[in-house]
C-alpha cells in the first residue's frame, strides 16, 4: 500500500529536506505541501492524505488550530507534529487535541521514518517514546487542560506582543488603544490562565504555539 502525506511547514528547505527523505522510502507519497496554517487546512480536507506532517508555529492559524479543525471536520488520518521547541507541555496538548505523534524537527531521517511507520500503524509517538493510543491518552490525561479558545483574538494580538518583549506603552501604541485598555487585557489574560505575571503568560503562549516568535530577534529600538 502507498501512503499519501501532506508536509506542513512554512520553511521551504525543511519541507525540502522531510520531502527528500520520504522520497527514498518504498510506500510513501508526498501529495502536497502547505506553508500556513489556512492552506494546510485545504489541502487537508480536499486530498484527505494517511499522514500529514505538521509544524505548530505557522503563518496565521497555528498548527494546532489546524489539527483542532481537522479532527473537527472528520479528518481520519494520522498527524505527526514536528518541532523545533521541545516542550512536554506542549507535547501533551497536541496529543490530546488529536495528533498521533510529536517529535522533534532534529530527529535523524531513519528514525523519522519509523515514527511514521509507527504513527501509520496506529500508534503514537511521544518524543523519544512509542506507545499505544491508550497509553498516549492517559499519560496526556492526568494534566489539567487550559482550552486555546480561552482568549479572544484581542488578547492573543496583545499577548503576541508581550512575548516579544514589548511595554505597555508600546503595545497601545502599536494597536491605536490606551495604556489602560492594555493593562485590562492584562489583567484578563492572567485571570484566564490562573497565572501571576506577564512572563508567565508568555512562556505558556509560546508553548502552546499561540503566538509567533521572528526568526531574527527584536532590538529594542525597532519596537514602536
């Protein structure tokens, strides 16, 4: 049997690199690329691949708003998150939204190729271990989740910001509102997410591929 995959990720020598390696193993078929999280979406309800090779930071809607909204809409097909932030918290989220697997972006080619040989067969890849579905959801479920939806769309703009570093100040400035009005968002976000500070917020944010970090860092003084 040949399996169909569609590789998710919006840098084009990754997707190079991953589609190469698939390329030399008997039974897998690269149908397609997606470079955001929009096409990725697309692509996946229209080709209805075996597997979909996934990034989670990607333009527009993240990479798991993507696997949410795959599994919403009855896609079936294993999904194998690949990532360059090794976080277990964020593992456990993917997992537990729907994703087969998730391990990192710097796995050797041959054992990429076993994990999707693994995810295929049914079963789940948790970073470096291989476990049964069952075994996936009771390990990602003695964790208390914090749903994505949690935030509205003003308050993920406003945290985006947070986590690159900018002020107050600079954040009202950049969306056109007042010091106050931030300080409110603020205030919600750490009500929302049972957290003390603003740095925590952040940690998490980008932990759960809520916001987009820039590949080059942000010098102070291009902030707004």
């Amino acid at each position: 049997m040949t399996y169909r995959v569609l590789i998710v990720d919006d840098h084009p020598l990754f997707r190079k690199g991953v589609r190469d390696t698939l390329m030399l193993e008997p039974g897998l078929q690269v149908i397609g690329e997606a470079s955001d999280g929009q096409t990725a979406i697309d692509m996946i309800l229209r080709l209805n691949p075996h597997l979909v090779l996934m990034d989670v930071h990607l333009p527009g809607l993240n990479g798991l708003d993507v696997i949410r909204y795959a599994r919403a809409h009855g896609f079936e097909g294993a999904i194998l998150v690949l990532t360059a932030y090794d976080s277990e918290e964020q593992m456990r989220h993917a997992i537990r939204i729907g994703a087969n697997g998730y391990c990192s972006k710097d796995t050797p080619p041959d054992l990429l190729l076993q994990n999707i040989r693994h995810v295929l067969s049914g079963r789940c890849i948790l970073g470096s271990r291989v476990v049964t579905a069952a075994e996936a959801q009771q390990i990602v479920g003695t964790v208390q989740e914090i749903e994505d939806h949690v935030l509205s769309p003003r308050e993920r703009e406003i945290l985006q910001y947070v986590a690159l570093g900018y002020s107050n100040k600079a954040i009202a400035e950049r969306l056109g509102i007042s010091q106050q009005t931030v300080k409110n968002h603020m205030t919600a976000i750490l009500r929302k997410l049972d957290l003390s500070d603003r740095t925590q917020a952040a940690i998490l944010a980008i932990r759960r591929g809520w916001v987009r970090l820039p590949e080059e860092p942000i010098l102070p003084e291009e902030k707004p």
